[in-house]
C-alpha cells in the first residue's frame, strides 16, 4: 500500500474524527477566572428574570428571595389578568419588583410559550436593561439557580474587568444514560469557554449593565442562539469578553423525544450562526470553520462512511475512543463509552434538519436572525408606550 493510499484510507479520516478533541485539550490548559476567597461580593446589579405565559414556570422564587428588590420579574403587557394577580402576589411576598414591557402579538412565534417563543424573551430583556441604574446586570432563568451568590460573580466581572461574562453550566440530573452521556457533553462543551468565552447561556450570564443594554439593543432578537449571538456582538463591538468558573446547575432532558426537540432547535440556531452569519468567519475561524464545513457541510462525506464501511472507519473509532479517554480520564464512567455513538448520531442525523429548523423558525417569527453589531438601537421606537416597572 502506497503512502498517498494510506492517507486516503486511514490518515485522512483520523484527522477529520480528531478535529473536534483539538480545541477541547488546548482548553484543559487555558486560563479560566475562578471564585476564590479574595473575590469580592459586589452587591450593585439587578438580576432579570424573564417570566410569562404561566405563573408555574417560575420555579426558582425561594432562590432569588435572597436578593429582594433586585430582582426584576420580566413580563409582558399581554398577559391574563389571573397571571398578574398571581405574579403581584409572589412579587409582594419576596420583595421583588415587576417589569411589564410591550411585546408586539405577532413576536410570540411558534412553538411553546416556554422554550420557543419568538422574540419574547429577548425583547424583555433587551428593554428592561435599558431601565436598570444599577452597576451591573445579571439574566438568569426562571428555573435556574446557582450554587455560588451571584455577588461574588458580580465581583469576578469587576476585579477582572470584565463587559460580559459566560459560565459553567453543570448537568444535575444523571437517572439516565442519555442524561450521563449529556453531563459529559456539557462538560467538554463548558471547557471550550475558555478559550470561546463568547458562547454565553442564557439561562445565566452578566456582564455591565451599559454594556449588555447597547449590546441587546442591537440584537436580531433570534431565539435560537440567542445566547451566543449576544457573545458575538459583544466581541464584534469591542467589549471585553471573559469566562468565569462559576457553576450553575441545569436539568437536562433525560428521554429521547424531550432531547430531540430540544436538539433539533438548536440545529436551526447552528445553522442561523454558522451559515446565515458565515461573515464572522474571520473572527471566529476555528469555531465557525468546524460548525460549517465539519458539522453541516460534510455530514454527507459521514453517511457514505456509514454506508460504505472500511477498516478506516473502525480505525477512527478507535483512535476517537481512546482520545475521547484521555481528555476525560479524571470523569470517566460507562457512559463515556458511548460518546462517540452519541456524536456520529447526532451529526449523523440532526444536521440534515438544521436548514429546515432554521427556515421554519424564521419564517415562524418573520426574522433570519442576521448579526449586525452596526444595527440602529431598536429600545423605544418599537414600543407604543414606556414599559412599566412595579415597585
């Protein structure tokens, strides 16, 4: 066997598997700002909570009681007299205060109120930035809590100087094999915020409430990748983006169809990221060349290798196998096993739908989600009258 042979059969395919363990080991050895006992609590900011639709969806009302006032319960105009009676209730008994911003009829999308609602969620949070005084803001969901006082992230963000900041998401339900092979997933996925910091979630992020209020009033207000839109924007104007250690536990789907749909959204959002916004490119080169050409663009070169199988496909297995190991010895179990059946499936299978997902959502919503950091602010113009905030 020739040497250009080999290559063809073994060398080439090797390469391709192990493109993706490339960034995730050089983030084992970056730099990552963690909470230590010389970060301050820094108690300026406001904590945002977007919350419509029904009461229930705020599960996380005896977590935020610690902060009071601070808390902004961020709602809509249009909601049914029994919700604002309900929400005024838990707002009275904790302290908190409410926010009522005005959100167009049409902006609710499709999908269900909760995970895909248009562009609900980030026209509140986008409008209700723009009326908080305080140094710093904090987003944060209505079902998440965190395992650290967002004070001493809030005083992370200051000693570091930092715009903006992504955290640690950590999976907290492992009665699954789905949810194990998940917790590794996220796991390797949060080490990549390291050297990507602009990969915000947003079930919690923070960052300077002038920042994140100039940043959000030019936001395509795109569900999908919403959170990493905002990352982006940030970056592209100039702020300073960081990652800071700090964990915050999230439930993920732990039965395959909740897991499906849940994936399937976000292969829209990938493909509104990494092809309608291909641009960023430059930029972002690794990312963006990996979510395009290796995630989308190849995934039929995947399925011939599926359909035509050879030693070098074993070969690959293999090699991907024991690297997938070696980058995560310290948390190996089972279900790491079977990270690499858990990724070829969800190539395999979730990215032929990504440009359908895609056009549906934005068909639904009348919006392709385009990134443009020169965008005119849209806080004011868009709004028949001035939001309301309850004391």
């Amino acid at each position: 066997m020739t040497f250009w042979m080999l290559a063809a059969v073994f060398i080439g395919p090797l390469l391709m598997s192990m493109v993706d363990l490339v960034p995730i080991s050089a983030a084992r050895k970056a730099k990552g700002y963690a909470i230590t006992d010389d970060t301050p609590s820094v108690d300026d900011f406001v904590v945002l909570v977007p919350i419509y639709g029904s009461v229930r969806y705020l599960e996380n009302v005896a977590y935020l009681a610690q902060y009071g006032e601070r808390v902004w319960l961020c709602t809509t105009t249009n909601e049914a007299p029994e919700f604002y009676e309900a929400l005024e209730a838990i707002a009275t008994e904790r302290g908190f205060r409410i926010f009522r911003g005005y959100v167009p009829p049409a902006a609710a999308g499709s999908g269900s109120v909760r995970n895909v609602a248009g562009t609900i969620r980030d026209r509140l949070v986008r409008d209700a930035s723009s009326r908080v005084e305080a140094e710093y803001v904090i987003c944060i969901d209505a079902d998440t809590e965190t395992e650290q006082p967002l004070g001493l992230l809030v005083g992370a963000i200051a000693v570091n100087g930092f715009d903006l900041v992504s955290v640690r998401l950590v999976p907290s339900n492992r009665n699954t094999m789905l949810a194990r092979m998940q917790g590794h997933e996220y796991r390797m996925a949060m080490r990549l915020r390291r050297v990507l910091p602009w990969l915000i979630s947003g079930a919690c992020h923070g960052g300077r409430t002038s920042v994140h209020r100039a940043v959000m009033q030019r936001h395509s207000l795109f569900f999908q990748a919403n959170d990493a839109e905002l990352g982006l924007l940030a970056h592209a104007m100039g702020y300073r983006v960081g990652h800071v250690l700090f964990d915050v536990p999230t439930i993920v789907p732990h039965l395959f169809w909740p897991w499906w749909r849940q994936r399937l959204a976000w292969a829209g959002g990938e493909f509104r990221l990494f092809v309608m916004n291909v641009w960023l490119l430059p930029k972002h080169w690794f990312a963006f060349s990996y979510g395009l050409l290796f995630v989308i663009l190849l995934f039929p070169f995947r399925w011939a290798a599926i359909v035509h199988p050879s030693l070098s496909l074993v070969a690959v297995f293999v090699v991907y196998m024991l690297a997938m190991l070696a980058v995560n010895w310290r948390d190996r179990d089972v279900a790491l096993l079977l990270m690499p059946v858990y990724g070829l499936f969800i190539t395999l299978f979730l990215a032929p739908f990504a440009l359908v997902w895609y056009v549906r959502m934005a068909l639904a919503d009348h919006n392709a989600g385009i990134i443009r950091p020169g965008r005119a602010p849209q806080v004011g113009p868009t709004m028949p009258d001035q939001p309301q905030l309850v004391p």
